[in-house]
C-alpha cells in the first residue's frame, strides 16, 4: 500500500506477491480476510495501469470472500469493479456496481462511506454526459461530504461540481472547485488523485483562455501520469495536450496528440480484453447467484424445521391440557 500510494508499482507488486506468498495454506478468517484485502488493493493498482483484465480477476476474488466473511466491506470492491468499466467506457456498467456499493453502505450507515458511493454514481453520470442528473445528485450529497470532512468524498466534490459547472461555461467557478480539488490531493501527498483531478483542471484552464498556466499543468500531469503507469491519466494527458494545441491553432501538433491517446486507448480496451473482463465478471455473477439460492433453500429448510418443531410442540401441548 504504501509504495503504491506513491506509485511505484514495482515494489508495491514485489511486496504483493510476498504477501500472497505468506498466505498460502492459513485458514485463519483474519488470514483469509486479509488476503481478500490484498486482491482488492492489486486489483485496484491493476486497474489504474490499464491491466483491466487482472484487475477484475483480483476484485472478483476479493468480492468471493467478503461476500461470504465480511459482507460490510465488500462495497469497495464493487467501486473498484465500477471504476474499471468507467475507464472501459462502458457507464451503465459502473452504474451497476456504483449502486450495489451504495446499497452495502447504506446497510452499515456509515456516513463517509456513503458518501463516497454516491459520488461514485454522480462520477458515472458524468462519464455518461449525465450532467443534469449530476447536477441534481450533487446538491443531496453535498450536506453529507460536509458534515463528514471525509478526504476523498472532498475531492470528489470538488472535482463532479467543476465539471458540472464546466458544461454550463462557467470557467470561473469551475476553476475555482477544480483547483481546490487539486489541492487537497497535492497536500494529502495522493498521487493517483493528484492526476484524476488534472485532466479537469488543465481542460478547464485551456477552455478559459489560461494558456500558459494549463500548460505548466500539463508538464505535470504527463509526469506524474508516466513516472506512476497510470494509463488513464496518460490518455487525459494526451487529450489535454491536444486540446491545448488546437487552441493556440496548430492543428498538426494537436492531431499527433491525439493519434498518440487513440493508439493507447485501443491497446487497453481491446475487443478482446472487454470479453475477457465481460467473461470474468459474468462468471462471478454465476457464482454470486448460486450462493444466493443455495442460501434461499438452506432458508427454506430451515423454516421447515421450524413448522414442524411448532407442530410437535402444539401437539404436546395439546396433550398436556388433555391430561390435566
């Protein structure tokens, strides 16, 4: 975890495979829930590589074992899920796990967490150009992130208002939340945060006429997006970089860009790499339903026995009034 929170997804991928190493053969439930942890984290550095494939593979065992362990936690998982298939551009599939993970938090009544989910969904609006349904979203969970001071629920915020407010032209207030956004994640030392909130932030800047400051921004998104293997914040980089170019008017520049973001795009969201991760997690769906039916009969039986224990206690009691 903590090389990769500072992107350095070598060590952190040399300590994981230590740990998977470690937990091999414990059956201790603290052991297997914690190894059910450790999927979640690969499959979260997986996912913000662009190895969409592995990263389903690890949050699919995650979701297998705290489903069954430890059920309150397993929202994560389903966010996670959602994430890589915002990144695959696929929204009404984020949109789904985006919801089962509110529905988990919802249960527990944990504010923050809460919080969170829905700003997961109001992410998934966005991806989708859902801006009036953001909008409207934003303004229920904004009383929430309030009261919770919760980091990421802040910058998430921040960063779903700016965008809002970006698709109704007003750069001023957009810079404004966009900016703060950044901020906090360059303050908290959040690197993968620090590059979600720089795609906005440097297309904001160069909508608004800021040229030279979208550009220095810009040199730091590509950095840190290339020193930390963070595919998606290339692609917002190369986006963003073209955009730039286009305008300042040299239209050949900004076409090279964006030759370079298509190239890249379609090496990470194969025809075959979306089957994969479709194959992988409908697999999981199969195994999750199961699990769900077998627990309705083992229900069932175990309302069966209740009647019939009912019934053989009516009967004694019938027979005791009888012999009194």
């Amino acid at each position: 975890i903590y090389y990769s929170d500072r992107s350095d997804m070598a060590k952190a991928m040399i300590y994981a495979d230590s740990a998977f190493e470690s937990f091999k053969g414990d059956t201790n439930r603290r052991a297997i829930i914690n190894k059910a942890y450790l999927h979640h984290n690969v499959g979260s550095d997986y996912s913000k590589m662009g190895d969409f494939e592995q990263a389903v593979h690890h949050f699919t065992i995650a979701a297998e074992i705290l489903e069954k362990y430890k059920h309150s936690v397993v929202g994560s998982v389903y966010k996670g899920i959602a994430a890589v298939y915002d990144q695959m551009k696929e929204p009404d599939k984020a949109m789904q796990y985006n919801y089962k993970a509110l529905e988990v938090a919802e249960k527990t009544g944990d504010k923050p967490t809460i919080a969170r989910r829905r700003l997961g969904i109001i992410t998934a609006h966005l991806s989708a150009f859902h801006f009036r349904e953001a909008d409207s979203l934003l303004t229920i969970v904004a009383p929430i992130v309030k009261e919770t001071h919760d980091l990421y629920s802040m910058l998430m915020y921040h960063q779903s208002l700016g965008v809002v407010q970006e698709n109704k032209k007003d750069y001023a207030h957009a810079t404004g939340n966009l900016t703060k956004a950044y901020e906090l994640a360059r303050d908290n030392n959040a690197p993968y945060e620090e590059v979600t909130m720089l795609g906005p932030l440097t297309r904001v800047l160069t909508s608004a006429g800021n040229l030279p400051e979208a550009k220095r921004l810009l040199d730091t998104l590509l950095k840190k997006s290339t020193d930390g293997q963070m595919a998606f914040g290339l692609l917002s980089a190369y986006a963003n970089i073209a955009g730039w170019y286009m305008a300042k008017g040299d239209f050949k520049t900004a076409n090279d860009w964006l030759v370079k973001r298509s190239a890249l795009q379609d090496s990470i969201t194969t025809a075959e790499m979306k089957n994969k991760v479709t194959m992988m997690e409908t697999r999981y769906q199969v195994k999750e339903k199961d699990n769900e039916i077998k627990l309705l009969q083992v229900e069932k039986q175990n309302q069966v026995l209740k009647i019939k224990q009912k019934e053989e206690l009516n009967y004694i009691l019938i027979g005791s009034a009888i012999a009194l």
